[in-house]
C-alpha cells in the first residue's frame, strides 16, 4: 500500500528577481516631486503606470504618461510634429549639443538627419568592427592586470566605449583632448543634468538654471577642443580609412545639398560622443550584471561566444551569429533602457487613450516601466532572454525609440555591446560580489548606481 501525506506542500520559493527601481505607490507634490526626481528620475513613476495604458496628473504643469502601444506610435510616429521633444528636454540638453539632432525640430532636424545618415550605413558600421575589437581586447587585458580582484565594470565600461567613441569620431587625432572632453561630459550630467525647480513648475527656458550655468565652463572647453579637432582635419583631409568626422564633413543633405558647417559638425559629434559612450556602457555594465546573477544564462552565452568567435576577440561578422548573446543584449534594453524616459510637449488639442490633451501638456513615455508592463510581458521583473525568441510589438519595446527618430546610432551601439560582452565572455567567468548589487538611478540615463561590481575569473 502507498501512502500519500495530506500535509500541505509548501510552495516553491519564487524565483530571485535582478535589482529594479522602487515606483512610487502614493502622489508626490512639487517639492517631494523634484527632490525625488533630483535624486532618481524613475521615482516619480508610479507603480501603477505598469499595470495600466495611461496615467495623468499635475506637478505645476499638466502631464501624462502613455503605456499603450497604439497612442505611443500616434506620438513617435503619425503626430510627430505635433507632439516635438519637451522643453525640459531640451533645456537639458541644449547647453552641451546645440541644435544637434538630437534637439532640433522640423525642417532643421530633417536636413540634417538626411546629411548624417549615410554616415551610420552598414558597411561603415562594419569598417568600424576592428576599432571596437581592440578596445574590448584592451579591456579585457586591464580586467585580466587585477589577477582576480573585484573589479567595478560599470568604470571599465565607460572606459572603453570612451575609448571607442573618440577612436570613431576623431581617430584619436592629437588635436582631440579626449580627458579634456570625458570631464566635461561627466561634470555636465552630475551639474546640470538633473532637473530644476523651475523645470518642474514649467517655466520658460530663458529663465536660467543655476545648475546649467554652473557647468558653464566645462562645456565651453569641450566645445573648443571639438572646434579645433574640426578644424584640424578639414585642413589635413580625410584618412584613409574614413572615421565619423569624415564621413559627416563628406555629408551632405540629398535633397538641399546642404552641408554642416563647423557648429553643426560640433554639435552632432559631440551628441554622438556624448550618447555614443555613456548608453553602450551601461547596456554593457548591466548586461554583466545580469549574466552573473543568473550564472546558467551565462553559460549559455559563453558556449555560443566559444562555438562562433575563432580567435580571442570578436569581429563584427562573428556577433552578427550570436543569437543567443544578442537576446542578452535585448533583454538587458528592456530591463534597464538606458533613455528610461522620453517626454514631449503636445502642441495642439488630442485625445489619448479616451484622456484631454492640451496644449502645453506634457506627454512621458516611460521606457522604464512600458518595459516593464504586466499588460504587455509575462513575468516583466524576470530576466528571461529567450521571450525574445519572438519579435516583441514593436511599441511595446523602444530601447531606441522608434518613428522617424529612432536613434541614428542604435546599429553601433548594438555592433559595439555585442563585440565587447562576446570577447570578454570569452576570456572570464563573472561572478557577484556579495552586497555590491547596483541601483538603477536615471538622472540623464539610467545607470547603476554604486558600479557593478563583479569577480572576473579568467578562463
């Protein structure tokens, strides 16, 4: 005879879930608003906007924010005009990039995304394969020096993505200070890449933020190296392999015939500087962390990096087969979206999923938490690679927006965080640090606070 208990079983133990950013559960006023938005942007994301299409409210200001696939694609896509970047947006981000791109609106930002875009074509991505192999080599030679101590990845990271990004744009030219720039860069988003008082209460742009004028100088500095580096390789002429510069210096907008002067070239190089190394490193940064929080997946990555790479650094052709790295990578973009959150301004009356939109509204789109929705993915807060297996709805998923600006650089970055993590998956086994898990903290992007500390055992 067989026995069976009719004691309960005690359920299993849910899964560990990788770190996430806490979502305010309770309406923040203005001040509680800015001193949480000062110290960590997703902290004035509520819980709820994971749960539901839409959330509204006024902080000063009107705003929404949009989690519903269809209304995101009418702002992105088919109202762009109607819905430009948010003046904090901009006042952001004006003071280090001009009217790059990456700012401008209309006419101004068409001409020159036509001009830049031959720029970011296929084949000159795959030129640039090498200059990232060697400086994914030189990582790993610098991880592999500290024979086993701890190291903080997030630091290693900015480390060679810089390396990658003034490599690509200036060829490591001797009229580009590249310390003199990566200072700038860092001391403009710890000073005035935080949002102000008066960025809250709505007030007009040409009322100055004490944090932006603070950072002032730095910013003239690294517009006067960029300005020099111009100069100097418009009198010397092209490389024999093109870089970035080149390539936009040749640019030229098919349908005016309009070039970029010197202001414009600086502004766009120093936006691609500025976004080209900062978002890859954390994508990078987070992705080791999570492979050393779920050892199993990085197994996998690593059996398929050693099956696919034949020599100990990856080539752009070799990444280009990975695909169970590549669901790494988009997995990593969902769960920590370097942009966790776009804003844009409505500029004529609309209606949002059945909600008023008024002029001057501000509409979020919270990258962070769309990623993050139980409407639209199971087991959100879970690091599963495989859900990419399948192509998610495409508004669902905006690791680099989507519309007509979608990130121009979106196929670097991916080309660059694919060469890097393969190479170095190749050579060490990562392992956590006990009590050094980061923090997701988005000022300007959402890096992880406290480093990303992890063992690098070499193989």
């Amino acid at each position: 005879m067989i026995e069976t208990s009719s004691e309960p079983q005690s359920p299993a133990a849910p899964a560990p879930l990788p770190v996430r950013a806490p979502l305010v559960t309770e309406p923040l006023g203005i001040l509680a608003s800015l001193r949480a938005a000062r110290r960590n942007l997703l902290a004035i994301i509520p819980d709820l906007a994971t749960r539901t299409p839409m959330v509204s409210g006024r902080t000063g200001a009107r705003w929404h924010m949009l989690m519903e696939p269809g209304a995101i694609r009418e702002v992105l896509l088919e109202r762009l005009d109607d819905y430009p970047k948010s003046m904090v947006t901009k006042n952001l981000l004006r003071p280090a990039i001009g009217e790059s791109m990456f700012v401008a609106e209309g006419a101004q930002w068409r001409w020159q995304r036509r001009a830049a875009a031959p720029a970011f074509s296929a084949r000159n991505m795959s030129n640039l394969g090498p200059i990232m192999a060697g400086a994914a080599d030189r990582a790993a030679q610098r991880i592999a020096a500290q024979k086993g101590r701890a190291v903080d990845l997030y630091e290693e990271m900015v480390t060679t993505t810089f390396d990658v990004i003034s490599e690509v744009t200036f060829s490591g030219g001797e009229a580009f200070a590249r310390d003199a720039v990566h200072r700038a860069i860092d001391g403009y988003i710890a000073e005035a890449g935080r949002i102000s008082l008066f960025d809250v209460l709505g007030l007009p742009d040409w009322v100055p933020r004490p944090g932006r004028m603070r950072s002032a100088g730095g910013l003239t500095e690294m517009k006067r190296v960029a300005d020099a580096a111009i100069d100097d390789r418009a009198a010397r002429g092209p490389r024999e392999v093109p870089d970035l510069l080149d390539l936009l210096l040749a640019g030229e907008d098919p349908e005016t015939t309009r070039r970029m002067n010197t202001a414009e070239l600086r502004d766009n190089l120093l936006t691609f500087i500025v976004a080209g190394h900062e978002t890859t490193a954390i994508t990078l940064s987070w992705a080791l962390y999570l492979l050393a929080f779920d050892p199993e997946a990085q197994q996998r990555a690593r059996d398929e990096v050693m099956a696919g790479v034949s020599g100990d650094t990856a080539s752009a052709a070799e990444v280009a087969e990975l695909p169970y790295l590549r669901r790494v990578i988009d997995e990593t973009l969902r769960l920590y979206p370097p942009a966790g959150i776009v804003s844009r301004t409505a500029q004529v009356p609309d209606e949002l999923c059945g909600r008023e939109i008024k002029p001057g509204d501000t509409v979020m789109i919270p990258i962070y938490a769309l990623h993050r929705s139980h409407r639209l993915w199971e087991d959100p807060d879970a690091f599963r690679p495989d859900r990419f297996v399948e192509k998610p709805p495409r508004y669902a998923y905006l690791p680099f927006g989507d519309g007509p600006r979608i990130c121009i650089g979106a196929a670097f970055a991916l080309q660059e965080a694919l060469i890097v993590l393969a190479t170095l998956l190749k050579r060490f086994r990562f392992g956590a640090v006990e009590g050094r898990a980061p923090e997701p903290v988005m000022i300007l992007t959402l890096r992880p606070e406290g480093g990303v500390w992890l063992e690098a055992e070499p193989l």
